[in-house]
C-alpha cells in the first residue's frame, strides 16, 4: 500500500492489493472528483459527495446526467466512435454494478489507509440506485430538462431564465417541443434560483460559470431580463470583468467560490434587434459568450429547416455582439439538406463565416445533422427526395468548409456532437 498527497489537483490517493476484486486497487481523491480504479480496466469518477458522474468498463465509457440519463462512448475495432444512450434498465444496471465495485474496494480497503481516501469511499457506497433515483427527482424539482449546452458549458450552472424555445418550429430540431416558451418573472426566478442553490448545495464549487437557458433566454426585453441578470449577481459571485489584474486577483482571493461569466444562447433572428448599447449593457452584466445557431449559410436551406433568419441578421447580430466586447460561438449543421444542398451548403456557408469579425476567444463548431434526433426534418427530407449524408460525407463537408475559411488566429473550431450531451 502507498499513501501520500502528491499534488493540488490529485489532494490525496492510495492503492492497495485486493483480491479478489482486483490485482491493485487505487483510489484518488482530486477537488472536485473521486476516482476508484480497479487494475486499469475499470475506472469509477464520482463527484465529492459521492454521487456518480462516469464510469469506464470494458473499453466503454458511461457518463450520467444529474437527471439519471446516461450515454456511452466506445471505439469499434476499425477505431470508429460509437455512442448511444441507455435505457432505464441498462443505467440501473451501470449504477448497480459500480455500487458493488465500491462496496468491495471498501472493503478490502486497508486498515492503516488514508482516511481522506477512506471517507470518499465510504461517501460513494452511500449512493446505491434508489439514493440516485432520488437525487434526480431532486434535481426535476428544481429544473425543467435542460436538452442541450453547448460543448465547452457542460459544466456551467445552468439557470432557466426562460423555458423553452420563443420559435420551436425548425424541423431539425425537438429539443423542446415538451414545453411552451416563458420568461420567468422575478419571483419564479428567484424560487428556481432557490432550489437551485439547495439542490446544489456544497457541489456548486464544482460550476465553473452560468449557463442561461432554455434555447434562447437572451430574446428576453431588455427592461425584463436586465433585473432577472441583477438577480442572478445578487445569488451568486460571478467575476466582474472591468477590474484591473491587480483588483481582480483581490477579488479573486476574497471569493474563493466564484462563476467566470455568464453565457447563452440566442437566435440570429430576434437576436439582431438588440443594440450595440443593449449587448454592452449585459456584457457589463457578465455575459461572456453567446451561441447562435447559423446553421448554414444557403438562405434556401435555412427556409428548407424552417429557419426564419437571413444571412444579413445573422451578420448584423455578430457584429453587434463583438463590438460590445461579446464573444461568440457559432454552430453549423453539417449534412443538413443532404446531397441535394452539398455544394451550395459548402460554398455559402464559408462565404457567410468568412464576413463575420471573429477574434480570438471565439468558437466555430460542427454539428452533423443526427436524423433520429431529427424529428420533421427526417420526414420532410424523405419527401423532398432529399438523400441524407454519410458520416463520412460530413466529415467531407466540413473539410470542405474549413478549406475556405480565412479565421484569424485564436478562433477555436470544435466537434458539437449533441448525442453526447447529458447535464
Ligand atoms: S433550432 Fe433553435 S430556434 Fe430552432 S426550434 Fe430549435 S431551439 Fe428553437
């Protein structure tokens, strides 16, 4: 057995012979993680209060949404990515099995054994399948589903300023055809924060940065959702961003739980009526970065997905978004319109991404069209006589795109692959 704090983001961690469960066992304790891992071969992550948050076993990678959902990731032979999302039985039986792999590492688990490392065990073991179940129960009092975050917010704490989605027509698109579009007034905002706040409880720390939902929270009047952002500051300390490096490590040092900004999505055809004033006031308010689905830059295309925008409001809203010091992160459709839009697709879509005023900060990112996700799309496609694309040919697509693209240096381009998504 070894024991001994190594380093700030792995605080403590021991291993230990345990047969028969495994030949070593190791168990590491990290800030916002606990780690258990059986011989390499499996590998067991909880949050600090012992809750499960992913799993690997047998080459297949499991990751739970605080809602109970779960996914799994896996390479075939040939090295291509698979990915699907579990039934309630199969989640239950993932979160069974590593139960029982806590239980018998705790209780092989040496006597003269780290305690830290003990006590994150014994936390872990606490959580069998009904704790989980009630724990997502928990978390749907306090929240409507949350369908999507762009990649790089899947840690952000997300606050449901509205619900739903103001369009909810676009046919690839059903994330939220379970819900009608509401902006929350002050005081469901400030009982949603509440059980947010409790829901989270000590495991807020884990959240690095606000989220803003549902689909498009910043089509909210301004006169409305400036006293809904006011609100938000008063719950929560999140960085001001006009202080100079010096306040700001003051700052820092005197809060030492804090959220990096606010971010969002917005659509480019409500979105454009904001002005540059507007944008500047919530940049001032926090807001760091806002998501807009482009999708692509073929006008036909966009009336084809039932898309109400046009090339020069999606122009105008970039434009205004980094004038008032907004950064951006811009999502295309990839194999949206199959091989009937290709070409056009590729050509226009560069085209449009090639006007805008990117700077660093900023982020593209490529999401293929994934049909059963699809909803009407599928349908209408058929109709239309409209072949879908391969992932092969989506890949092809992007290249295609990429190989156009004049991006100053700094713009991130990034996968968006919305069947891994679970919060
Ligand atoms: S793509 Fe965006 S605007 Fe269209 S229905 Fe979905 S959430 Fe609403």
């Amino acid at each position: 057995m070894s024991t001994q704090t190594v380093s700030p983001s792995l605080l403590h961690y021991v291993q230990y012979p345990a047969q028969p469960l495994a030949e070593r066992v190791w168990v590491g304790v990290k800030r916002h993680a606990v780690s258990l891992m059986l011989d390499e071969r499996e590998v067991y992550t909880f949050d600090p209060t012992g809750r499960l948050w992913m799993t690997y076993v047998d080459g297949v990678n499991y990751k739970r949404g605080l809602d109970g959902r779960m996914v799994c990731k896996w390479a075939t032979p040939d090295g291509a990515r698979r990915l699907r999302r579990l039934n309630s039985e199969e989640a239950d039986s993932i979160l069974r099995w590593t139960h029982q792999m806590a239980i018998q590492a705790l209780n092989l688990f040496p006597s003269d054994g780290d305690p830290v490392c003990r006590d994150a065990l014994e936390r872990a073991c606490q959580w069998d399948v009904e704790a989980h179940h009630r724990d997502a129960q928990r978390f749907l009092q306090a929240y409507k589903p949350v369908s999507i975050l762009p990649p790089d917010q899947y840690l952000a704490l997300v606050l449901q300023v509205t619900e739903g989605c103001h369009w909810n027509r676009c046919t690839f698109c059903d994330f939220y055809r379970d819900r009608r579009f509401a902006i929350k007034t002050p005081q469901q905002l400030r009982e949603h924060i509440a059980r947010v706040q409790e829901y989270f409880g000590d495991t807020l720390r884990l959240r690095n940065r606000i989220f803003l939902a549902d689909a498009n929270a910043l089509v909210a009047p301004q006169r409305m959702l400036v006293p809904l952002l006011e609100m938000i500051h008063e719950a929560f300390p999140i960085e001001p961003n006009d202080l100079s490096p010096s306040d700001l490590q003051q700052w820092r040092e005197q809060h030492p739980v804090r959220l990096r900004g606010m971010y969002s999505f917005v659509d480019a055809f409500t979105g454009y009526r904001k002005s540059v004033a507007e944008w500047r006031e919530l940049q001032q308010l926090g807001i760091r970065r806002v998501y807009i689905g482009v999708e692509t830059g073929c006008e036909e295309l966009l009336r084809f997905l039932r898309k109400p925008q046009t090339n020069a409001e999606v122009l105008q809203l970039v434009g205004a978004l980094k004038e008032a010091g907004i950064a951006v992160g811009v999502i295309i459709l990839l194999g949206a319109g199959g091989h009937s839009y290709t070409r056009q697709h590729a050509a226009e879509t560069s085209a449009l991404l090639n006007q805008m005023p990117w700077s660093a900060g900023d982020i593209l990112y490529f999401s293929e069209l994934i049909e059963p996700f699809a909803g009407e799309y599928t349908h209408l496609a058929q109709e239309a006589g409209i072949q879908p694309l391969s992932p092969e040919q989506m890949h092809e697509q992007r290249r295609e795109i990429e190989a156009l693209l004049r991006l100053p240096r700094g713009v991130q381009r990034a996968t968006y692959d919305i069947r891994e998504f679970v919060y």
